[in-house]
C-alpha cells in the first residue's frame, strides 16, 4: 500500500519531442501564475498594510492613557485615522479620512502622529518599537 503512495503518476519524458512537450506546458503555468501574482499585486495596494498607533491622556489631571488614535493606511497612504478618547463619564470615537496623509477634517496632534508612525512602514513593515508613553505625545490641545 506505501509503495502506491511513492510511484510516479507520470512518466519520465524519453525523447526531446516529450522535453519540449513538458517545457511548454511549464512556459503555460508561469505565464499563469506570472499573471496571477501582478493581480494580487495591483489587488494589495488597496488593503491596509501600515498601521500606527499613539496612546495618550487627553485630560492630565484625571486617568492613564487609555485614549487613543489609529491610523490604518494602505500602501498609497490612504485610509482612515480612528480616535478614542476615553474619561470616566464616558468614552467617544472619531473616524477621519485620510487621502495622501491628509483629511478634509482638521486633526489633533495624537491624529498627526499616528498616521506618521504608519507612513514610516514601508510597503507594510511591521514597527517593532515598543510603545513609549514619553514619546507618544499628550497634547491637551484638541481639534475634533
């Protein structure tokens, strides 16, 4: 039963005219695959592939930072920038969005820095930094 398992379902080619034959049909599926593969390319620019995220205290005197601003970009930059802003009365969300880095919609600082954490992946490289409550920022200044 094992030895089923390893015989060849197609034969050797034993002449040129059955080499040729098998070069030919190999040319097809590159050709195939070739295609299919510029297809998931174009299909790819428009998927998110770069996402930054800054986490902050939109009130200094209150809380931790648990409020936060996302920026999901595709590989043209364009995409959304999502805010939450987080205080004990209650929690409010944002959504912007981003052509070319840029929205219609004015945004904060904690807005601005994510989406340039994001445009810094290139072709959707992951950032390992780890997340630096002193370098994320925490302006008070907001512009919804």
């Amino acid at each position: 039963m094992l030895n089923k398992f390893f015989k060849k379902k197609k034969k050797t080619p034993e002449n040129l005219k059955e080499i040729l034959d098998s070069f030919k049909k190999l040319e097809e599926n590159f050709k195939k695959l070739s295609a299919e593969l510029d297809g998931l390319k174009k299909e790819s620019q428009f998927s998110i592939q770069k996402i930054g995220i800054i986490r902050f205290n939109p009130f200094s005197e209150v809380g931790s930072d648990q409020s936060f601003s996302v920026a999901l970009l595709d590989n043209n930059d364009n995409g959304v920038v999502i805010t939450s802003l987080y205080a004990r009365e209650g929690n409010r969300v944002y959504g912007k969005p981003i052509v070319n880095c840029q929205s219609q919609y004015s945004m904060s600082q904690e807005e601005k820095q994510a989406i340039e954490k994001a445009k810094q992946q290139k072709n959707g490289e992951n950032n390992n930094e780890k997340f630096n409550p002193q370098t994320a920022g925490g302006s008070n200044s907001r512009t919804r």
